[in-house]
C-alpha cells in the first residue's frame, strides 16, 4: 500500500494537524483508561488520584516525543499499558514508595538490557509460545480489578443493574465496532466514551464531582518520598516488565514488516531504552510508565500516514493536558463502569490480536503448545480469583509472588516450554511450517510427546 507520508517525511502543515488530532483522539482515551484504572490503587484521595492521571498524561507526552526523535523513531503510539497496573497491583500490601522503587530498579534493567544488546537473547526465551501466553493472560489477570470499577464500592440499591449496563453497553461497543470501516473505526473510543457517560446519566443517579478551577498545576503531592526495596515486589514486578518488553518487540515488528524501516537493529534497542527510562521517569514521578502500542499499525494503515512527527505534536497535546488540573478532573468526572466497559473492549481487542498472531503461523499449535498455553491460563485464573482470607494468610514477603496471577501464569509456562518440554513444543511448530514450505516433502513429523 502506497502511504501519503512516509516515517521521515513531514507532512505539509494542514495534513500535520489532521495526523495529530486523529493520533491524539485515539491514544487519549487509552491513557485515560489506564489512568483511572491505577490511580485509586494508588491512593483513595481523589486530589492525589488526579495528580497520577496529571503524571500519566505527562509521562506518557515526554515519551512520546523522545521515540519519535531518539527511540525507534517509528510511527507507534506511547501509553500505559495494563501489565504494569498488573505489578501494581501485586505491590498493594506495600508502601507507594516501596511500588515506585521496583519500578525504577526495572526500567534500568531494560535499559541494561539494551545497552548490552541482550534483545536477541530474549527473543530465544519468549518463544511463540511463551509471547501467546503472555498476551493472553493480560487480558484475564485484570479481571478482578475490572470488577471493582463495575461494581460500586459505596452501598446501592441494586448491583446487579451496574453489571447488566457493562455486558449490554461492551456488547454494544462491539457491535458498533464491527459496523464502522477504516478511520471511524479507530475513532470508536472517544465515541464511545461520549455516549457511554449519556447512557449512564440517563439510567443512573448521577452526581457531577468538583471540578478543579486551576488551569495549571503540578504533581509534586504523588512524588516518592523515599527509595524502599523489596525483593518480592521486584521479582513481580521483572515478569510484568518482561512483558512489556514483548509488547514493545511486536509493535516495532509489525512496523518492520510493513514498512521496511532501515537500521531495525539499532531502532529496536533505542527503543527499549525509552522504555526504560520511561518507567524510571514514571516512579521518580509517582505515576506508571508507558509500552508501545501495538494497535499503531491499524492506525497508519487506515490513515495512510506514515510520517512519526504527528505523534510527536499529539505528544504535545499530552503534556497540555497533564499539567491542566481542569482538565483531568473533567474527565475524571466519567463514570468508572464506562471506563471498565471501553477496558473490555481493550482486552477483547488484545485477545483478538493474540489469536490472529497465533493464525498467521502455518504451523499451528499442536498438543504441548496447548499445555504451555493452557495449563498457565488456568493458573493465571485459579490465582486471580483466590479468596482475599487466603490471601492474608500468606506473608508479605510471598503474596507479591505467589498470589499474583500474572508471575504464577508467566513462571509455569517458562518452565513446562524450556524444563519439561525443552523447546519441543516450538520446535514441533518450526518443523511443520518446514513440511508446509516444501510442500509436505520434508521429513514426517512426529507426533509430540503427551499427544496420545
């Protein structure tokens, strides 16, 4: 497909600002949505709650224009993602400070890890296998916490009517989504957050929250006050941060076999540099750090816009938006069960790429390719939906690990694809896409070990 602007070309001025606004109208709400999701995690004063959703938006701008210009340089959208709200979560027994700590302590290691060019190594460690898994279990780790946004926590006169809202309004979400084409379709956010907030005041007591009058302020009240190290959050937090690291690999290589970028090498280790000084920059703040988004392909294919400057001016529009307390607190203003519904819609839409990734290998998933898969899947739900009595039961040393769905999930399935099964599973695949590229020539397969 022929582009109207390529990765180094500035775009005449009228078609920059057109590029801008429509990056900008489809990254925001993502931000937003992370946003609202960690903050009261965080903190349960709202004032501090609209400070981290100031340090998103602020984080999230600064970054943005730092990959354009000196990352991968690459036309891929920054934001939050859901697997770091993963590790904050695994820290609530801990201080904030103790949270931020592991957070810095892992953005260096990603840049560690880019400096001495160990992006190659850990391409071997994340098999097929293992980069399925871990997208598909973001998507069902957070469940527990979507809930808390559904449900509200002060008392109401019937629940169950805010649960029924989420499944109809998500499913209407969907439905819309598979009526619109091209760039409306990437529009369907902001549109759905819009009508969602209508709905919701239609059907529901509603109450506008105080809405700050100062157009401009700082954060400084969510800043750690200290550095505090725990070696559990740590290791929970290293697994959520690997993760990232997979999600930033697929969105640089969706770029790479689209476009054909030069220089893919030194693009993907500047890249995960960003990423980690992201994460730094995000716990000195008191906030979370941010992940390419792997969705910034469907946007340059629908918008044929291929120039990275756009994002670096809606980059711009980030930091004008983090540092305006008026504005964050009006659009805290949106009801948390809309935000859990465009949430799902997320998750269903990171599902959907997971499968459609899976297809796209000829040779398939076969038998022990399902158990790497499906043994960490039901880990990750058996811990995700442990009672909160067992949970206390356990020290606060272990509860990070061994009661975060994400580590039991990540850690099974490393350990049955590279201990029990020793590659085999991803070997059985490599062989099959062989027989298929010769076609069927090649040497007969065997049947994998466990298969019957």
């Amino acid at each position: 497909m022929k582009l109207l602007s390529q990765i180094d070309e500035i775009p005449p001025a009228k078609t920059l600002i057109v590029a801008t606004l429509q990056w900008f109208i489809i990254l925001m709400p993502s931000a937003l949505i992370y946003g609202m999701m960690v903050a009261p995690m965080l903190y349960t004063e709202p004032a501090l709650q609209m400070q981290v959703i100031q340090a998103v938006f602020v984080v999230s701008g600064i970054f943005q224009i730092l990959q354009v210009f000196i990352g991968h340089r690459l036309p891929i959208g920054v934001g939050p993602t859901a697997i770091i709200i993963i590790g904050v979560g695994a820290g609530l027994a801990y201080t904030t400070n103790a949270i931020f700590t592991a957070m810095i302590l892992c953005g260096l290691a990603i840049c560690g890890l880019a400096v001495v060019k160990a992006h190659h190594l850990l391409k071997k460690l994340f098999t097929f296998n293992i980069i399925v898994t871990v997208l598909l279990m973001g998507c069902f780790a957070v469940t527990p916490m979507i809930l808390g946004l559904i449900i509200p926590s002060s008392p109401v006169a019937n629940p169950t009517d805010y649960l029924v809202f989420a499944i109809l309004f998500t499913l209407f979400i969907i439905g819309l989504s598979g009526f619109l084409r091209g760039m409306a379709k990437q529009l369907l956010l902001p549109f759905a957050m819009i009508l969602g907030v209508v709905l919701y005041v239609l059907v529901f007591p509603f109450q506008v929250p105080a809405i700050s009058s100062a157009p401009f302020g700082l954060f400084s009240g969510i800043v750690p006050t200290g550095f505090e190290f725990s070696l559990p959050l740590l290791v929970a937090f290293l697994f959520c941060f690997f993760t990232v690291l997979v999600i930033d690999f697929s969105a640089v290589e969706s770029m790479e076999l689209t476009l054909r970028p030069e220089g893919m090498d030194r693009r993907f280790r500047a890249g995960m540099a960003v990423t980690g000084l992201s994460s730094v920059a995000a716990g000195l703040a008191g906030t979370i750090g941010c992940a390419n988004s792997n969705f910034s392909m469907n946007v340059v294919l629908a918008s044929r816009q291929g120039s990275r400057y756009p994002l670096a001016c809606a980059g711009i529009l980030f930091l004008i938006i983090g540092f305006s307390p008026v504005i964050v607190s009006t659009l805290m203003a949106i009801p948390t069960v809309v935000i859990a519904c465009l949430f799902i819609y997320l998750l269903g839409g990171m599902f959907a790429a997971t499968l459609s990734l899976a297809k796209k290998r000829s040779g398939g998933i076969g038998y022990n390719s399902g158990l790497v898969i499906g043994v960490a899947l039901i880990f990750a739900t058996l811990i995700a939906f442990l009672p909160v009595t067992t949970k206390t039961l356990m020290g606060n040393r272990i509860e990070p690990v061994l009661a975060n769905s994400f580590i039991v999930g990540i850690f099974s399935a490393l350990v049955i694809e590279h201990i029990f099964f020793r590659g085999q599973a991803e070997q059985e695949i490599q062989r099959e896409e062989e027989k298929e590229a010769t076609g069927g020539q090649g040497e007969q397969v065997q049947p994998e070990k466990g298969a019957g």
